[in-house]
C-alpha cells in the first residue's frame, strides 16, 4: 500500500471515534506501520541498488566519454597533421619555384654581366689601340726656334 494512502487511512481512522474502537484501532495501526516499515525497508533496498547501479554506469560512461574524447583528439590531430603536410606541401612547392625562378634570373644577371665587362673591355681596348695608333703615327716634327701663333696663345 502506498505511503500517502495509508496516511489518509490513518487520518480517516483517527477522525471516527477513539473510545469505542480503541482495541481494534490500535490493532489496526499496529498493521498498517508494520507495512509502512515493510514499505520503507523495501525502498531502502531499492534505492540503495538504485544508487549502486547509478553510480556503475556513471562510472562506466565517463570512462567511454574519455575515451571518445581521445579518439577525437586523435582524429582531429591527425586531420591537423593532414592539413599541415598539405599545406607544408604546397607552400614547399611555391619555394622550390621561386628558388628556381632566382636561379634563372641570377644567372640572366651572370650573363649579363659577362657580357657587359667583355663589351667595356672591348671598347676599351679598341680605345687603346686608338690612342696608340694616333700616337705611334704622328710625324716628329722639327722643333723650330721661332715659336708659331699658336705656341704664342698658348
């Protein structure tokens, strides 16, 4: 019998009247606690297995919590390595062509160079070989005593 059916009994027993009924009502309740004990007891038993089976599977699904929890730190740190070799690929790629794109330009510059040193030494040397011709091709002339015009403005 429920707790609260048997507290309205017991109110309904009490409201009749205590002097004529006495022995049967004290007999009466002496039954009805018995089963409100019984009741009790049965309740603390099942909310004593209660509690130990709720605190079973407590325990029992933090556990798989973790673990999902490190199964998805795993995914998400090899989906992390994943992403960073891709990119670490790529940006790789971009560095190997422009290392090569400066290779090529530096050699263009190398080239360039070469061939403007060999262009200034050739003009250098055909305006060398000017200077000496004209020098080597000049007549002596005869040194006068008399200084000409020219020597005069001098």
């Amino acid at each position: 019998m429920p707790a609260t059916g048997m507290t309205e009994a017991m109110s309904a027993s009490t409201g009749a009247d205590a002097t004529t009924q006495a022995a049967p009502q004290a007999e009466g309740r002496r039954t009805q606690l018995k089963i409100v004990r019984e009741n009790l007891e049965y309740l603390s038993r099942d909310l004593g297995s209660f509690r130990s089976s709720h605190t079973a599977s407590i325990k029992r699904l933090e556990k798989q919590v973790a673990s999902l929890r490190s199964e998805v730190a795993a995914t998400k740190l090899s989906k992390d390595v994943g992403s960073f070799r891709k990119s670490h690929d790529a940006s790789a790629k971009r560095l190997e062509k422009q290392v090569a794109t400066l290779r090529a330009e530096l050699a263009a510059l190398k080239t360039g160079i070469a061939k403007d040193a060999a262009r200034s030494h050739a003009k250098q040397e055909a305006v060398l070989s000017k200077i000496l011709a004209k020098v080597s091709t000049k007549p002596a002339k005869p040194k006068s005593s008399k200084p000409t015009k020219s020597a005069k403005k001098r």
